[in-house]
C-alpha cells in the first residue's frame, strides 16, 4: 500500500544533513518531495542522494531565525512546489555553558533559533495549511527539553519551549485537519556524537537503559509515524533508549 507522503511535499528545515535528512531520505522513500531551508553546509550532497530516490529536492538558503527571510522562503517553496502538506522543524543549535559562564548572547542565539525558528516556520505555513483544509507539523525537541541538563539552559529552554508551541498549534488547528507534535530525541549518532571519545561514549551509554545511542534514522522513523498519522495531534514521543523514564 502506498503511503500517504507518496506526492506530497514536506519541508524539513536543516535537513542537509544528521537527523533532518535521515527524515528527508524516509520521506523521500515513502514518495514525498523535499524543500530544505538550510544554512552553513553545502546542501549538494543531500539533494543528489534525494533526487536520485526520483523525487522533487531543493534547498533554500535561510536563517530560519529571521523572521522575513522565513516568510520570502515559505512563499518561495509553495511557488515552486504548489503547496506544502508537511512541515519538520528540525534545524537547531547548541551553545552550552553552565548558566554562571552562560552569555546574554549564547541564550539569545540558541532560541532564535531553535524555538523561533519553528514559530517563524509554522506561521508563514498555516495559511498554506488552511487553504489545504489539512497538514501535520513536527516539531524537534529533545529530552533535555523534559528532563534539564547541566550546561544547556539555552537549549533545554528553547527544546521545553518548542514543546508548548506543539500543544498549542495542535490546538489551534485541529479543525482545520492540521495535526501537530513533538519527537523528542535522547542521545543520537551525528557528527557531533562522533566527535566524543570511547570514554565519553561510555559515561552516555551507562545513562540509556537501552544500553546504546540511536542513530537518525529511529528519530525519523517517530516523525514519520506522525505524518502518516492524522488523528495523532499534541503528542510528544520519547526516542531516547530510555533514558527519561
Ligand atoms: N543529535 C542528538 O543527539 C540530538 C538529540 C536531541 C535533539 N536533537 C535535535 O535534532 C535536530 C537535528 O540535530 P542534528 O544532531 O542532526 O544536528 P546537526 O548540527 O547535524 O544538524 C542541524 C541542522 O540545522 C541546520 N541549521 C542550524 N542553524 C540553522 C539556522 N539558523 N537556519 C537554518 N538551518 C539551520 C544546520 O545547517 C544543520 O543542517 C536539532 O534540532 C537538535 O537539537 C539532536
């Protein structure tokens, strides 16, 4: 049976590599086209992998922070692609510090990012989302956004934010058909794992009752439970080997 991402068009922000394009690839393999606001990385290689899958990919240059420059990318891709049925809020960015060394600056960037740009995001989506009479929005949180951590005020309050963002657009549009939730990752293999050592490694491991670190693609796998889903709405999934139980 086909999935209901065959033809349709989802955004997943940041999706050049790491955990958004393991989303990006699952979709792509369900038959979905791609559009990807992204910055720093070169996005050719993620466009080839997903073109090669024989759907529809373009890449957007876009601080998703900026607030106009969102609304110019989001009109772009609805002109470019006809409509969005699908919105990932995937792009996001640490600065950690333990709040005494913690700069007005560090917080600042970190929810402008990873919080606002998810509102900027879904704001300049939800007219696209009511002309469709429908639509699911996936929001990227983390544990920490549950459960705190040393060294990431920043971030676990922007993760925690973006938890109450899913809840109330889930709310809001619910009868418009438009679903909204959360996956909230615990420790994921990217580039930024890999650059832990063994021993670093091992102190993560022993805190996941699961007992190993989970790749992009179990994230993907949630994110993609919730597209294909329409009566899940203001639902937050752990994937996070157990790690807050
Ligand atoms: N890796 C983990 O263990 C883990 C755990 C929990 C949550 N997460 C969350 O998962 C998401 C993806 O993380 P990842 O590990 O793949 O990291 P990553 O750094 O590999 O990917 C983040 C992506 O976001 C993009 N990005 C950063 N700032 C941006 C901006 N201002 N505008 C547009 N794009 C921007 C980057 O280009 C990059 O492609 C993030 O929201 C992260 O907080 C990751």
């Amino acid at each position: 049976m086909d999935s209901i991402l065959k033809g349709k068009t989802v955004v997943v922000t940041g999706a050049v590599r790491g955990i958004g394009l393991a989303i990006a690839e699952l979709c792509a393999q369900k038959g979905a086209n791609i559009a990807i606001p992204y910055v720093f990385v070169d996005p050719a290689p993620a466009l080839e992998k997903l073109r090669a899958m024989g759907v529809k990919a373009e890449a957007y240059e876009c601080n998703v922070a900026d607030f106009n420059k969102t609304k110019e990318v989001c009109d772009k891709i609805i002109a470019d692609f006809g409509a969005v049925d699908a919105l990932v809020n995937n792009a996001g960015i640490t600065a950690d510090k333990l709040i005494l060394r913690m700069t007005e600056e560090d917080f600042d960037k970190v929810i402008a990012v990873n919080l606002k740009g998810a509102f900027n995001m879904t704001k300049h989506l939800t007219q696209n989302f009511m002309r469709n009479r429908g639509g699911a929005i996936v929001n990227i949180s983390s544990v920490v956004g549950l459960m705190g951590n040393a060294g990431q005020a920043n971030y676990s309050a922007s993760k925690a934010g973006l938890i109450g963002l899913t809840k109330t657009v889930a709310r809001e549009l619910s009868s418009r058909g438009v679903t909204c939730n959360a996956v909230a990752p615990g420790f994921i293999a990217t580039a930024m794992t890999d650059a832990l050592t063994p021993e670093q490694q091992d102190a993560i491991k022993k805190q996941i009752p699961l007992g190993f670190i989970g790749n992009p693609d179990d994230v993907a796998k949630a994110v993609v439970f919730f597209l294909e889903n329409r009566y899940v709405t203001g639902e937050v999934i752990k994937v996070d080997g157990g790690m807050y139980i």
